[in-house]
C-alpha cells in the first residue's frame, strides 16, 4: 500500500528521473565572510535568574508602577537591568504595569520612550515598591528567597 499525498492527481506529468553518468558536478561560487579585523568578543557569565510564576501572578493584580491604576488589566513587567540578548532578569526585579505604562518604559521590544538613565531609575523604584508591597499583603511566595539584592 502506497501513501499519497493528496487524493487528487496531479495536474502536471512529472519529470523522467535522470541517470547518474558519474561527472563531477560543476563548482559553484560561494560566499565567503571576510573579517576585516578580529573582533574582541568577551562573554559575560550569566547568573541563573529566578522565574517564579506564582509570584508574577501576585505582581499582576496590584496597581501599575507608573500610573497607579487597577482599572486595566496589568502585565509583570521584567526589568531591564544587567540582562543579556533574550534573557529575561530575575523575576525579584519585576514590577506591576499596564500595557501602555510597559510600552513607554521599554517593554515587549524594548522600544520605549524613558532613556536608559531614567528607565534603569524607575525600575529601581517600581521594583523595590512591589516587593515591599508583596511582602505586606502576605502575598510572598514560601519557596521564593526573599531579594538580597540592590
């Protein structure tokens, strides 16, 4: 029993396989990346960062960092700081924010209007705020370290 692919035939009559005569096949150009100069790579390691969903669940329902509202429904937002190319940080450093607040800090894509300046001080803050605030709702998770942190 052969498998088809479809239950219909095809709408054009296929090619009569070639033989192989044994010639080399012709050589073909390739690319090939020059350097110019050797670039200086020098890796960084990485620490293992923390992502504890139930404590980002907590996060979500407490107001933005930003505009303090509950209204809308609130992101946990990762912070910025010392993480590398598609590495989320520890998850101690998020905070709560609404999806406009997120974009205008650098959320999603990182493409927010806050300087880098501004947004490594805000997330300080909003970061510290949500923790304390966690904290005093009795909200903190019994198997999540508590932040020795900045």
């Amino acid at each position: 029993m052969s498998l088809k692919r479809s239950g219909f035939a095809p709408k054009w009559t296929p090619r009569p396989a070639r033989e192989w005569t044994g010639a080399a096949p012709t050589a073909r150009k390739t690319a090939v990346a020059m350097l110019v100069a050797p670039r200086r790579i020098n890796p960084q390691p990485k620490e293992n960062p923390i992502q504890h969903l139930g404590y980002m669940a907590k996060v979500r329902k407490i107001a933005c960092r930003r505009c303090w509202t509950e209204a809308i429904k609130r992101e946990f937002c990762h912070g910025d700081t010392d993480k590398g190319m598609g590495i989320k940080t520890d998850c101690r450093l998020g905070w709560s924010g609404c999806p406009p607040c997120h974009a205008y800090v650098g959320g999603h894509n990182g493409g927010g209007r806050m300087s880098k300046e501004g947004r490594r001080e805000f997330e300080r803050f909003a970061s510290a705020s949500t923790r304390a605030e966690v904290i005093a709702r009795g909200w903190w998770p019994k198997r999540l370290p508590m932040w020795g942190g900045t």
